[in-house]
C-alpha cells in the first residue's frame, strides 16, 4: 500500500478528481479517492490491477500543465478477470515542492465510446 500513500504526496492536498463513465459525474477529494481503492488492494477483492498508458500529450505554459492520455487496465476483481481502456486528463501545477496535480478527471470506454488508436504517422 506504499504506492498508494505515495499517491497522496503527488495532489495538492485541495486537489479534485472526477469519474465520468457514462453516468453522473462522481467527484472525489484525494483521500475520498484512495481510501476505497485502498479497501479494494488490501481486502483481497482486486488482485493483479495495472493501469497503463498508451498515447499521451503534455503541454507546458510557465506553472501550469495539462496531460491527456489514452490507457488501459487489467485485474481480476471478486475473481472476475476484467480488461478497460479509458481517457484521462490531469492538470498540474508547480509548487515550491515540485509538481502536483490539481485536478484529474478520466472516463471509460462503453458501448458507443471507444478509444480510437493513434494515427499512424
């Protein structure tokens, strides 16, 4: 549960993280976030989660930034083996302690929203 307390340290502690996903925007602050997924890990009920990105652009202007990503993920949960690719945006501003994300929002694929795969170039 390390990486989950490192979590924490990469928000603003004022941070908001919203989940989309079809329905009515479910918006978390950071320990809101963490702590059932925390539950999740350590109960047993999600084991070999990984999340992933696939494509992603970051832009850059003085102390703010913004990166949106395609990524996917995979686990078995309740004993279910279950796959997903989604979108993210996160926006980030520069502190005296560095980096920090101010805001995260992401949504799922569904019938009818698929992440397309990148152009080739």
């Amino acid at each position: 549960m390390a990486r989950l307390d490192a979590l924490r340290e990469v928000f603003l502690p004022q941070a908001v993280i919203v989940k989309t996903c079809g329905g009515e925007p479910e918006v978390y602050a950071v320990n809101s976030f963490i702590a059932p997924r925390q539950a999740l890990l350590s109960g047993g009920r999600l084991t070999g989660f990984s999340e992933w990105e696939l494509t992603g652009r970051t832009e850059v202007f003085g102390d703010i930034a913004q990166h949106f990503c395609s990524y996917a993920k995979e686990g078995v949960q309740d004993g279910v083996p279950f796959t997903g690719r989604g979108m993210k945006t996160l926006q980030f501003v520069r502190t005296s302690a560095g980096w920090r994300i101010s805001a995260a929002a992401w949504d799922d694929e569904r019938d009818g929203l698929v992440v397309e795969p990148p152009a080739a170039g």
